[in-house]
C-alpha cells in the first residue's frame, strides 16, 4: 500500500466532509437571515452581531467560529471581528447577484433526506419519488436555478437566436416546459410583454409557488397548468418551448421529446437546456461532474425511476442529447454558443 497517496486520499476525503458539514451551517445562516444582516457592515465584533440580530450568543458564538474556519468570513484576532466580504456577500446574501449560490444550501442537505430510499431503491428497485423531496428541495432548485436564469435568459441565453428573441418581442405563444417555481416564464413574461407564456409541470407544489410569484409580478401574460409533457397541448402550437433542467428527469424522455415536437407551431424553436456534461465518464471525471452525478444518483435518476421512469440520469452530453432529439424525429440539432459552467443549450427544431 503506498501511504502517501493512503494521505492524499484521506486530505481529500476529510476536504469533501467539511464541505458537507460546513453547508450545513451556510444553511442556517442563510435561513437565520445572518448573512444578509453582515452584508456591506465591514468588521463586527460578536457582540455588535448579537446587538444587530437579536440571535442566541452562544449560537452565533459557534456559527461564526465555523464559518471563519471555514474562510467563507475573515476573522480578525486583533479587534475580534467578522466580516463578511462583498465578493462572498455577492455569493452568500445577495439573491439578485448572478452569483448567488446559498441556494445550494437548501438544495443539497435536501437530498440527504432521500438517502434511506435511495439505499433501499439500490437493492429493491424503484426509487424516491420528487414529491418526497419536500418542500425545500422545490425552492432549493428555485434558489439554486433562479439568480442565473432571472440575469441571463434575456441578456446572454435567448440572444444566442436573434430570430426568436425578435419574434418574441412581436409576440408569440411560448412553453416551458416543466417549469417548476416558474422563474424563467415569468423572467420571459417580463422581458417580453407582447408574447404569452405556458408553463406546465407535473408538480403541484411548484406550480403554487410559480401562480403566487405570478400574481406578485402582476404579471397578465403568463399561465401555469398541472400538465405533464408528454400531454402538453399541440393546438394551437407553440411558436417557441423550452425547457430548463427537466428532459434527463422525465419518466419518458422521449415522449415529452416527441411531444414537444408535436406542439411545436410550424417553424418553431425548441431550446433545451440541460446540464453541461460530456457523454461518457471520462469525459466527466472532475468535480462539476462528480456534483452532476451525486445529485443525479440523489435525485434525477431516482425520481424517474420511482415511476417506472428511464432514470436518463443529468450527465448526458450533446452526442446523447442529439441522439434522443433525432429519435424524437426533430431534424435540426443545434449546440449554442453560450458561455455556462453549468448548462449546455441546445436549439431543436424541425
Ligand atoms: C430540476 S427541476 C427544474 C425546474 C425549472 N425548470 C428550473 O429550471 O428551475 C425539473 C422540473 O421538471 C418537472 N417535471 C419532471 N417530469 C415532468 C414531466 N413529465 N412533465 C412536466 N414536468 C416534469 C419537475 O416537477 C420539476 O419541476
């Protein structure tokens, strides 16, 4: 046995369990309202933390030690303070910032909770349905999803076709397609006035939240319906589909592929977004690709496959991505130059 990689191994390990433990802690800060109460404040001693929030000492006592250990704020022995800096503010409290990554927080420990039904799945089969996921696993996605799509659709995404955003503009009927907390129907409801918007999705849970944020928006031009995608309705078409994070979790991909197609108005674009990965694993042998199939194993794949699904899993690449579309009969693929670390974009059509 050689010792030395024995160590490395071990560093790396006790690296990943940190990071596990500590997200932990990022959770209740984040839900505490801590980090937004730090943002743009500079150095501050426990007791004028104590002072601004009205929290528990020994708790905060505890909460900051962590996350000073952990370098998410600076600890200063000197004066005794914390400070959260503005580039991790951006990160931490900041749920406007494209940055903004607490979301994760809910996100993640979220998928621990299905871990006693993924085990038994392994053995048994099935797997652990998404409305067991809760709650937190629905606004974890909309946290995690949202900050980037409410900047980037309009601004970077939908520019990648000039001819759909101007069609957009003039005004069109527009799907999304498993829209969940309806973060990007309602970002295209108010980039694009003239255009009326779709969102369907099987869960009724996210399609409460997404009414809600529809009527906070006061938005007239968007409208959520419980209809899974393989019965999306095909007339009148649709004149642009898309779909953000959901075609690797269907139970039948194909179908919904298949469908999409069927719903698409003559001379439509579908734009299909999914995670960025390459087709084979050793293609994704790093760590964005270890994060895709950890919550692919935790939750996409298991939740397909808790209805009988194909359990596609979220690191497919492009190769399998075009492969399924021309299944599906769709006769144009198109990869998007679009700079994401976490999506791949695809225009379909045809
Ligand atoms: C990972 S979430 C993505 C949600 C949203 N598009 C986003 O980007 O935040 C996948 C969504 O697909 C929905 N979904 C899964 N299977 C579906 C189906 N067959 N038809 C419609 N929606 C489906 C889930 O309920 C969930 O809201």
């Amino acid at each position: 046995m050689d010792k030395d990689e024995m160590r490395a191994f071990m560093g790396r390990f006790m690296e990943m369990t940190t990071g596990a433990a500590v997200l932990g802690v990022v959770a209740v800060a984040d839900r505490t309202g801590l980090f937004r109460e730090l943002q743009g404040q500079g150095p501050l001693t426990l007791s004028e933390i104590v002072a601004r929030t009205g929290f528990q000492r020994r708790y905060l006592e505890e909460i900051l030690a962590t996350l000073s250990a952990a370098e998410i704020l600076i600890y200063a022995p000197e004066g005794e303070s914390y400070c959260l800096p503005d580039e991790h503010a951006a990160c931490l409290a900041d749920e406007s910032s494209p940055y903004f990554l607490a979301g994760w927080s809910q996100m993640v420990p979220a998928l621990y909770g299905a871990i006693p039904g993924v085990v038994e799945a392994c053995r048994e089969g099935g797997g652990v349905p998404f409305s067991e996921f809760g709650d937190d696993m629905i606004e974890g996605i909309a946290r995690s999803n949202g900050p980037g799509t409410r900047l980037m659709l309009t601004r970077k995404w939908l520019p990648a076709m000039p001819d759909v955003v101007g069609r957009l503009e003039s005004g069109i009927r527009v799907a999304d397609v498993g829209c969940g907390s309806g973060v990007a129907a309602l970002t295209m409801a108010r980039a694009y006035p003239n255009s009326e918007f779709h969102g369907f999705d099987v869960d009724a849970s996210s399609l409460e939240r997404a009414r809600l944020a529809a009527q906070e928006q006061g938005a007239e031009n968007v409208f959520f319906a419980q209809v899974d995608g393989g019965s999306i309705p095909s007339d009148p078409g649709f004149d642009f589909i898309t779909t953000f994070d959901v075609i690797h979790d269907v139970v039948d991909p194909l179908a919904v592929l298949g469908q999409i197609r069927a719903a698409l108005a003559e001379g439509g674009a579908y734009l299909m977004v999914e995670p960025q990965a390459g087709d084979d694993l050793e293609e994704n042998l790093h760590a964005a690709g270890a994060l895709t199939y950890a919550l692919s194993t935790l939750h996409c794949m298991t939740q397909s496959l808790a209805h009988g699904g194909e359990g596609l899993g979220a690191a497919w690449g492009p190769g399998r991505a075009e492969q399924y579309c021309r299944d599906a009969g769709f006769g144009r693929f198109e990869r998007l130059e679009v700079a994401n670390p976490f999506n791949a974009f695809y225009r379909i059509g045809g």
